[in-house]
C-alpha cells in the first residue's frame, strides 16, 4: 500500500509538471533515543533537593534519580543501554534548552504555568509545594502575614512563579531581589531583610545543603501562600515522548523516590504531598 501511494504521487507530478517536496517530519525524542542511545537531560544547581550540585561536582536530587529511572524504562522498552548525558540550566535556559530541541527534558523545581505552556509542554505533576517565608527565630514578631507587611524588607528570587505573585499580594513590603536562596538566607542571617520568601521545601532544602539547623529559623505560613505543581518540561507536540514520561512518573518504582527523598508515608514537618 506504502508503494502504491509513493507511485501515485510521482505519477501526480510529473502529470501536472510540479516539482512537489514532501514535508520533513521532525524526529520525536523517542525515534531520536532509539537511533542514539542517548537521553538529553537537564537540571538546575540550586533546586535541592529536586536538582543540585554536590561540593565534588556531581549533580544530586530527586529530578536526577527520576530522569534516571526514566532512562532505565527506555532501555528496558528499546532493548538497548541508553545513557543520561545530564546538562546544567538555570531558570531562564530550562525552557530555552527544551523549546530549541537542545535537550529532551528537565526535571526539578518547575512550576506549571499557563504562560509557559505556550512555550514547552509538561509531564504530569509529581509534586505540590507552595511559598512560604523563611525568618530567623526571635524575628518573627511583627511579621504579621494578614497585614500589608509594609516597609519590612523580604528578599526574593527573580524569574520564578513566587516573584510574580507574591509581591502583588503585599506590595507595601520593601522587596530585595536576589540570585537564589542561598543569596537570600545569606542576607537573611546578616540582617539586611526580615524573611526570604520562596517555595517552603526548596527553603528548607536549601538551609539543610549549606548544614544550617533548620530549628533556628521559622517556616511560615503553615498554609503555603500559593499552589506549585511541579512537573518535567517537555517539547511541545511530542504527545508520545509526553505519555511515556507520564507513565514513568506514575510508576511504583517513582513513588519508591517519592519516599526516598521525601518520606511521604510518614508525617513529618516539611511534609509535602506529591500527587
């Protein structure tokens, strides 16, 4: 039947004396890691502890460990080794990187948004989070978080879903912009701002990464400000590449990372739910 198509299109062409081209079809990242043996992965430096690098260089994190597994479902449905050839992005150049089919997929600290589905798709969400302010012990008095928060200095980290909302909500407060939350907790413990507002767990993976006792500082409110789905970036219209991906994180062995890296099965304080 295949055969019998291409003739009827060659006879068309030459009959009406058009030179026709057949359309390219781009290659999805399936076909693309079936023909390399290689998945293009990306994750930031500063998500922990979604995505992280280690004092030897080595990148750690959940986002890793799950793009890992994702690579051991490929090589167990291709029949072949694949290999992760893992890339550094930041919070600009994660959706830049997969927009440019320079890489396959990220996974760390990423929220859903609207906006950013113009841009990239996402796999289904693997993780709730919310922002919460971060205040050193003894400080918290007068930050009261139903008032105007009006000229207390709160830093916060540009180009993230917290920046676009939270200073809307107070827009009295004095709002420090910083690089990341390391930036943030240093100013934080020098005094030069009140609280560091971001997502609560990636605060508090923050404070347990530089080895700072968490129980001198006050994570708050208990009810997060606003609602993160986290989830991978994926390439717009590879509907194929996207349920795989789904699958993966719907799998027994990712709800295994799940409570690896996060405990779910047990209450603890920075508990938070994945999906």
């Amino acid at each position: 039947m295949l055969l019998k198509s291409a003739f009827t299109w060659l006879a068309l062409t030459f009959t009406t004396g058009l030179v026709a081209i057949a359309p390219v079809q781009a290659e999805t990242v399936l076909e693309r890691v079936a023909r390399t043996g290689e998945l293009r992965a990306g994750t930031r430096t500063d998500a922990v502890p979604f995505g992280f690098e280690m004092a030897n260089g080595e990148m750690e994190g959940y986002g890793v460990d799950l793009m890992a597994l994702i690579a051991l479902k490929l090589a167990e449905e291709m029949g072949k080794t694949i290999t992760v050839d893992l890339d550094r992005v930041d919070l600009q150049s994660r959706f830049e990187a997969i927009a440019s089919g320079e890489l396959d997929i990220v996974c760390e600290a990423t929220t859903i948004t609207q906006d950013r589905l113009e841009l990239v798709d996402f796999s289904a969400p693997f993780f709730i989070s919310g922002a919460k302010f971060l205040m050193k012990q003894g400080s918290v008095e007068g930050f009261n978080i139903n008032g105007t928060l009006e000229g207390i200095p709160i830093a916060y980290i540009q180009n993230t879903t917290t920046f676009d909302i939270i200073p809307k909500i107070y827009p009295l407060a004095q709002w420090v912009p910083v690089q990341d939350r390391e930036e943030g907790i240093a100013k934080l413990d020098g005094g030069q701002v009140k609280a560091v507002v971001s997502d609560g767990i990636l605060l508090v993976g923050e404070l347990l990464k530089q080895g700072k006792n968490p129980a001198e500082y006050a994570l708050g409110p208990y009810q997060p400000i606003t609602t993160e789905l986290y989830a991978c970036i994926l390439p717009q219209g590879d509907g194929d590449w996207k349920r795989f991906v789904d699958e993966v994180i719907s799998s027994t062995e990712n709800h295994d990372l799940l409570q690896e890296w996060f405990n779910i099965d047990q209450t603890n304080v920075v508990r938070v739910d994945p999906l």
